[in-house]
C-alpha cells in the first residue's frame, strides 16, 4: 500500500508542476499579446558570426 501512496503522491506533485507551468506560460503568453504585440526573436544567425564559429571551433578541429 506505501507504494501505491508514494505512486499517487508523486502523480500529484507532477500534476501540480504541469498546472503552474502552464498558468506561467500563458501568463507569458497574455504579456506578449497586451505588451510586445510585434516582438520577434531574431530566428537567424548573422553569415559573419557564422563564419567566426566556424573558423573558431570547426576548422581548428578539422586539421
């Protein structure tokens, strides 16, 4: 029976985590749409620091 208990309260405890994730996330979520309505995280990488990367780590190790 501890088992099933110790099962059942661990379920709980994940099942409270998931709610206040999500209560955080949509909180997030109303900030964005009523405060930063034409924000956009910058989804590219600039071709110059690219090519600093590549330089830096890939070429190094290719040799």
């Amino acid at each position: 029976m501890n088992i099933f208990l110790a099962f059942v309260k661990t379920l709980m405890v994940l099942g409270a985590v998931l709610c206040i994730g999500v209560l955080f996330f949509s909180y997030l979520k109303y900030l964005k749409r009523t405060r930063y309505p034409n924000w956009k995280f910058p989804d590219y990488v600039s071709v110059g620091y690219a090519e600093y990367l590549y330089n830096k780590y890939i070429k190094r190790s290719i040799k």
